[in-house]
C-alpha cells in the first residue's frame, strides 16, 4: 500500500509539473510587445521572461489556506532556465507569423477577384502585346532601313550635283552645231571658244611679224586667251572634286544599300521569330483559369491587333529593290567616267587652241556636250529620265503611309513631353532624402544584414520619350502583371499573403493630393511625408521622399497605357499600314492613359477599360503592382523597417521562440530506497535523493 501510495503522488506530481511549467511559459510568452501587436505581430516584450517563469511557479505551490490542510504534494522547484530565440526580424519567422494573421482576414477571395477582373483581357492583352513587340521592333529597323535607303539616294545626288556647273562652262545652251562667230567680248563657254577659233586664228595671223604698235587686234587675241584659260580651269575645277564625290559618295552609298539589306532579313527574321513569344503563356494561363466568383464581360477581342500583326511582311522590302539601286549607282559611276573622259579631252583641245591651227575643238566640244547633257538628264535635272527621283519614287511607293505616321508620332511625343515634366517636377519636389528617411534606410540595411539578403537599387522611374519606346515599356509591364497573376494561380502563398499584409497595415498616398500639387495647390510636406506613401516604398525602396511616388505615378501611366494602347488597336485596325496603325494606336493610348489620370485623381477611380466597366482605385493599382514587383526579400524588409520606424520597436531583436527547462521535486512518504529501485530499473535512478524524486521537465513556445 506504502509503495502504491508514493506511485500515485508520484504520478500526480509528474501531471501537475508538466501542467506547470506549460503554465509559466504560457505566462512568460503572454508578456508580447504591444506594439508590435498593432500590425498583427507577436515578439517578446521587455519583462524578465525568469522573473515571470519563477512567480508563477512559486504561486502554484503556496500551502493552501484551508486550515488544517494536508498537502499531498510538497512540490519544490529547484532550478530553471529560459532561453528565448527566432528574432521577428528573420524573414521566415516574420513570414510565418504574415501567415498566421493574414489567413484570417480572407485575402484569396478579394485577391482572385482583381484576377478574375483581367481574365476577360487576357486575349485582348495577349494580342495587343504581341503586336506591340513586335512592330515596335520593326519600327525600329524599318525606319533605319529606310534612312540608309534615303541617305544612299542623297549620297548619289551629293555627287551628280558636284556636275552642275559642268554644262554652262561647255555650251550654254546646248546645240548640235557650232557656227563661225567673230571675237567681239571674251568667251565664257567651250563652243564660243571653237566659234571664234577661226578668227581667232585669222586675227592672230594678221598681227603676227607686225611691231607691238602695229598690232590691230592685241586686246581681242588677250581677251580670247583669258576666257580660253577661265573655261579650262573652270573645267578642272568641276572635274577634280567631282571625280573625288563619285568615287567616295558612291561607294558609300553602295555600303549603305548593302546594309539596308542585311536589315530587310533581319525584318525576315524578326517576323518569323515573332510568332513564338514565350510571355503569352502567362496571359493564356490567366485567361484559362477556372476561379472562384465571375468575370466581368468583355465586348473587346485580340483579333484586330493579331491582324495587323499578320500585315507585317508587307514592310519588308523586295530583294530586287536592292539590286535595282545599285544597279543605277553602277550606272552612274560609269556615266560619270564618260563625262569625265570627255570633258580631259575637251580640256587638252582648249590649252591647244591658242597656239596651235586645225585643232579639233569643234568635235571635241560636241562630245562633251552631249555626254554631259545626257548625265544631267539622267542624274541632275528634274525629269521623267531622271533615275534618282525614280528611285525616290521607288522608295516612297513603299512607304505607304510615313507621313501620317510621322505627324502621329510628332504628336505623341509633345503628350510624352507633358508627361515627363510632370514627373520631373515630381522627382524635384523633395529630391533629397529627409531625416526619416534616412533613418529608414539604416533599419532596412540592418535587417537585410541580419537575413544575409542582397541589397538592390530601386530603379529611378522613367516615361520615355519615344512613342514606341513607351507603348513598349508599358507592354513589358502588361507581361509582369500577368506573369505574376500566373505564378499566384500557381501557389496561392507567400506572396500572395505578403502583399494582402502590405495592403492592410501600411498606409499610401491620396492620388487626388498629388494632382493638387502638381497643379500648384498642395502641400509638398504633406503629400510626400513618409507616413503617407508606405505602401509605396515597399514596392518601390527608395528612401528619400520622392522616389516612390513618382514611380507609382510612371507606373500607373505605364499601365493605363498599355491598356488603351491595347484598345487603340482596335479603333486603327482599318488603316491597314502596320505601322500607321501602331503609330495611331499608340497615340490613342497615350491621349487616354493621359485622361484616365486626371479622372482617377479627381474622382478617385478609373475603369479598367473601355470594354471592361470595371472601377479600379489607387490603392487597386498598387495592389497590382505588388505583384509586378515581385522581390520578396527585399518587400520584408522594407515592411519590417517601417514597421521599427513607426514603432520604435527593433524587429530584429524580438524573439518569437520559448524554450524552458525546469527541475522539480517532491519527498516520498514510503520506502524511498523500493521506488529508487523501481527507478533503476526503469534508468532514471539519479532522480531520487535524499529521499526527493526530481524531475525535469522541457518546453517550447513559438508565437
């Protein structure tokens, strides 16, 4: 009976010691931070976590206060030890508790129903996209194409122009014959020197053994052999940088030919690899999608912007094209060295007629006159024989519709440039950074060395100034937002839970403010005060008091602009020219994204599209953005230095993990030595004592 007696008191005090020193950890962990609880976490407080742990045990074995009273268990506490670890500051712990307070708030029903709200896009992004890439990239080359093209074609005219002065210094105008003219004024011209030739000899002839005062005709002889020497020289003059013009200009203008056609293929290349685009995938997987609740309808489709995708092999040029130019600049190369031929001869005929007779200037002056002429048809003068303006005309019958498109263009870029001072004067509201910020900053660097994380720079945002540089970077942007929808239909998770954190506790911007300021009737103070733009720095970082807010307001742009620019697409598709519709679409959407601006500044919403009558507010854009954004880490530690800076309390340093040891005992009433025994057997024989059973007992808590 003694022994039964000491195994019952003995199985009670093993109850009652793991009941209490769960107990005392319960009451060591329930002394959290406070503040911290205001953002849904939990990490140890400031209190003696021992003092705590010893209190409650020494209260549960007071004796009790009924009189008389026998205490069954005299429990002693001998020794305890707490140990406490897994900083709040550590992304997985901080994470984890993300977890623990998001998975209450049903973030996946609201987060699929922004999802569900671009489902009915999907094709239409897809397409619009694709063709945005596309073209853009064809834009590019086309247009280099064609100004090597215009530049080979300016390289001919810069060198048949080296000609123009050639045909007056021969025969001015032209004629097929040359008559017989007396010498009355000095000559100016190659046929008015072979006109007067003969007189010129007659006159010579007569003067000739007469006395210097004798002579009749010395002033008409000088007059002659000065406008022969101002004919000869004017011909070289003409010849010698004309000859260098044809040799240089033309060869570079054959260069420039041949580069143009290396870029035609690679148009070709372009076009065939352009229908394997990897980020449709993602547009398609969203589309596909079978998610809970309904999608709004949709009255737009992608198959206007995947037509005018099909229309892109009409900007590629005809191989015969190429050949045909530099034909013609062969041609002119070999007209030239005629006219060249012609007009040296025409020369050494000139510099013999005033000392020589029966010289041939007469055929000579012929010759080059007509092959002059025949290259000033063919290469100068304005005319139906003119090959040049043939291959302007060749080039532009190809051009279909450049000037509109260049006017488009003209006119995008002015709404760009609105765009861009908008956001400078953004940038320069407070450029530098404030204290607050630059105490944020210390706290995001510690954390991010407490995780071992890398360390990357934000990215200063940019409107470019380029139409297609814009429509295409807003279409990248398209590609991230349904990149990251895919991959959250994909893992319903982190992510997703961290940014619906984001989202509840952290404050952003009222865009309405920044308009006001913008239009110079806000407080700068009070619209880029930290307090005010949080969310914004999680996705963004960057610590001075501008950065994020104006690369939400780029993004926005971005974003609204790929959407219209997506519905300008449609609204062109008829214009028929590629580029022409890219071009008016791309205006379309930046004139729109332009408005939906001001209206969701002034009415605080904006719908999703022109098909889709969805309202999507500021903060859903930001919510959106969050998932562009897609650095984990980096978003962490973002949150967790707002969350020190608007606390006080270092995340980093508050431990979320318990773990207790405790050693107690109690005396045996019986045969101490029996249940030592039974102890042995059972290989815990060191737990009795002095006639005490000691027992240790270990516990962990976490939050």
């Amino acid at each position: 009976m003694a022994v039964f007696i000491d195994y019952a008191r003995i199985a009670a005090f093993k109850v009652q010691a793991e009941r209490m020193t769960h107990a005392a950890m319960r009451s060591v962990m329930s002394a959290y931070d406070t503040s911290l609880r205001e953002y849904g976490l939990f990490g140890y407080g400031d209190s003696g976590g021992e003092a705590i742990m010893a209190k409650v045990l020494n209260d549960s074995v007071k004796p009790p206060m009924v009189k008389d009273g026998f205490p069954i268990l005299d429990i002693q506490w001998d020794t305890t030890t707490l140990s406490m670890e897994r900083e709040l500051g550590r992304y997985d712990i901080f994470n984890r508790q993300i977890q623990e307070d998001m998975k209450y708030r049903a973030p996946v029903d609201f987060t699929l129903e922004v999802v569900n709200r671009f489902k009915p896009m999907s094709e239409e992004m897809k397409e619009a996209a694709h063709t945005v890439d596309l073209l853009k990239k064809l834009q590019k080359l086309y247009d280099k194409r064609e100004e090597l093209l215009d530049e080979a074609i300016a390289n001919q005219t810069d060198a048949a122009n080296k000609l123009k002065d050639l045909p007056a210094l021969i025969m001015s105008p032209p004629s097929p014959a040359i008559y017989d003219e007396m010498m009355e004024e000095t000559p100016e011209t190659a046929a008015e020197i072979a006109a007067r030739y003969t007189d010129y000899l007659s006159k010579k002839q007569a003067d000739e053994g007469l006395p210097f005062n004798q002579q009749q005709y010395i002033l008409e002889l000088a007059r002659y052999r000065t406008g022969v020497g101002h004919v000869v020289t004017g011909i070289s003059t003409v010849l010698q940088p004309a000859q260098q013009a044809h040799q240089s200009k033309l060869e570079e203008a054959q260069s420039k030919i041949e580069e143009a056609r290396k870029i035609n293929e690679e148009m070709k290349r372009v076009i065939a690899e352009g229908e394997n685009r990897p980020q449709n995938a993602s547009y398609e997987k969203v589309g596909n999608s079978t998610l809970p609740g309904q999608s709004p309808p949709s009255t737009g489709s992608g198959s206007e912007a995947k037509n005018t995708r099909s229309l892109a092999s009409e900007l590629v040029r005809a191989d015969s094209l190429f050949d045909q130019l530099n034909e013609r600049i062969r041609s002119q190369t070999s007209d030239f060295n005629n006219v060249r031929k012609d007009s040296v001869e025409l020369n050494t005929q000139l510099r013999n007629v005033t000392g020589q007779s029966g010289v041939p200037v007469k055929p000579a002056v012929r010759q080059a006159s007509q092959v002059t002429e025949r290259y000033m048809d063919t290469y100068v003068r304005s005319g139906p024989s003119n090959v040049i303006l043939l291959s302007k005309q060749l080039l532009e019958d190809g051009r279909g519709s450049d000037a509109q498109r260049k006017a488009n263009d003209k006119e995008s870029k002015g709404k760009l440039k609105d765009m861009q001072r908008i956001l400078s004067q953004i940038e320069r509201g407070h450029s530098g950074s404030t204290e607050a910020f630059k105490q944020l900053e210390q706290y995001y660097n510690a954390n991010i060395a407490l995780n071992q994380a890398s360390r990357e720079e934000a990215k200063k945002a940019e409107i470019a100034g380029d139409p297609y540089d814009a429509g295409g970077d807003s279409m990248n942007g398209m590609d991230s937002l349904f990149g990251g929808m895919s991959g959250l239909l994909d893992r319903l998770g982190d992510e997703l839970f961290q940014n619906e954190y984001a989202l509840a506790y952290f404050n952003s911007m009222e865009f309405g403010q920044l308009l006001d300021w913008t239009e110079g009737n806000g407080d700068s103070n009070e619209v880029f005060k930290l307090e005010n733009q949080e969310l914004e720095y999680i996705i963004y970082g960057f610590h001075n008091a501008s950065g994020n807010i104006a690369a939400a307001y780029a993004e926005i742009f971005g974003m609204r602009l790929a959407i219209r620019t997506a519905e300008g697409l449609i609204e062109n598709s008829k214009l028929g020219n590629p580029l022409l519709v890219l071009s008016a679409a791309i205006l379309y959407g930046i004139t729109h994204a332009i408005a939906d601006m001001v209206k969701l500044a002034k009415e605080g919403s904006v719908e999703l599209s022109r098909y889709i009558k969805v309202k999507l507010t500021y903060r859903d854009h930001l919510r959106l953005f969050l998932l562009m954004h897609s650095n984990n880490e980096r978003k962490m530690s973002r949150m967790l230095a707002l969350i020190r800076m608007n606390t006080g309390v270092n995340p980093d340093e508050k431990q979320t993990y318990a773990s207790g040891n405790i050693r107690s005992s109690i005396k045996l009433w019986f045969l101490p030595g029996v249940v030592k025994s039974i102890g042995a057997i059972m290989g815990n024989a060191d737990q009795v004592e002095d006639g005490r059973l000691f027992i240790d007992r270990k516990t962990d808590y976490s939050y």
